[in-house]
C-alpha cells in the first residue's frame, strides 16, 4: 500500500472512532468528511459500513480472540463458551454500531468485512468445537448458528428493566444450545476475569 493510501486509511480509522464514540451523526459522508478524505477514497478502503466498524474494534476483537485459550485451560467447555459469549454481548450492548456490524457481516458480507469478521468466527468455531468435543453442545452447531442467536439479544438490556430480560433471553439461548447445562452453571471469579 502507497504511503498516502496508509495514511488516508489511518485517518479514516481514527475518524471513525470519534465519529462512533460520539452522539449524532455517525454516516460514512460524516466520517469521511471528519477525516479530510472524499467518500470515494472512504469507500476504496473500506466498502461497507461493517467492514470500518469491525476494524475500528479490532482491539476489543483480538480481545475476543486472544481470551479463548485462555477460558479453554480454565474453565469447562460449556462455561468457556458462556463467559465468552458474555463478553461478546456486552461489547455489542456498549457499542450498538458494533453489533449492527456483526448482524451485517454474517450471510454474504464483503471480502474486506468478512476478513475482519473472520479471527471472531475462528475464535468461536474453537468453542464450539471443544463443546461438541465435550458433547455438551448440539451437534452440527456451527459458530455462525450461535451469532444468528445471539443478535437480537444485542439490542435488549438497554434499561434497567430490559435488563432483567435480557438475561432471561441469554439463559435461554445458552439452555438451548449447551442442553447439559442448569441453571447453577453460571461462572464464578474465575471466569468473569479471564472473560474481562
């Protein structure tokens, strides 16, 4: 990549995490127009709105990614998954833009969204692969299935009443998905610190 094109992407990056992190307008045409560049040099880099969203979270991403292992030495399979998905959620609940982009990305994303929305599908086929390893997750399960589930609950528990909600809603999916769980399966300091 030339130096102008890296550095027309850089600013595009640091743009759109103002932009995102700010109430109001968050439109591409205002990120572009935030980071000095034309729509088309935003679009040349990133084409779809979910594929700049996926990379400005790239850190909370390679969180995600990295936590795996981690969760898979310390914890049961089942619990592993649960503290992850936790995590996943709660990022998605922090920034809503975040979990647009995830709904966006699974079906037929874009080259450059899909490369982004790949290391996540990676980590979470890990998962779901010791799960079933485990027999303590339906089998034929894929990672994309669990994402499908877990969107709508992205946007519910935005208020205190929601809250209780989406908890509820969580127990389900995770009842559903690992039957072999009950309702004390729920994970302790442990995992709520390799999860954080």
């Amino acid at each position: 990549m030339r130096s102008d094109a890296r550095s027309n992407r850089l600013r595009i990056l640091e743009a759109a995490a103002e932009v995102l992190a700010t109430p109001g307008d968050t439109s591409l045409k205002s990120i572009a127009r935030r980071a000095g560049v034309g729509q088309g040099t935003l679009y040349r880099h990133f084409p779809t709105r979910e594929a700049l969203v996926l990379q400005v979270y790239g850190e909370e991403v390679d969180g995600l990614v990295t936590a795996v292992p981690v969760l898979l030495d310390s914890l049961c399979p089942r619990l592993a998954l649960r503290a992850w998905l936790e995590r996943l959620l709660s990022l998605g609940r922090r920034a809503p833009e975040f979990a647009d982009a995830m709904s966006g990305a699974t079906g037929e994303p874009t080259r450059q969204c899909r490369e982004a929305y790949l290391p996540l599908l990676g980590a979470l086929s890990a998962l779901v692969s010791a799960n079933e390893a485990a027999g303590t997750i339906a089998p034929g399960t894929t990672a994309d299935d669990v994402l499908l589930l877990l969107g709508p609950l992205w946007h519910v528990g935005g208020v205190d009443a929601d809250r209780a909600r989406a908890v509820r809603l969580f127990e389900t999916v995770i009842r559903g998905l690992c039957p072999s769980g009950t309702a004390q399966d729920v994970p302790g300091p442990e995992a709520a610190r390799h999860a954080g």
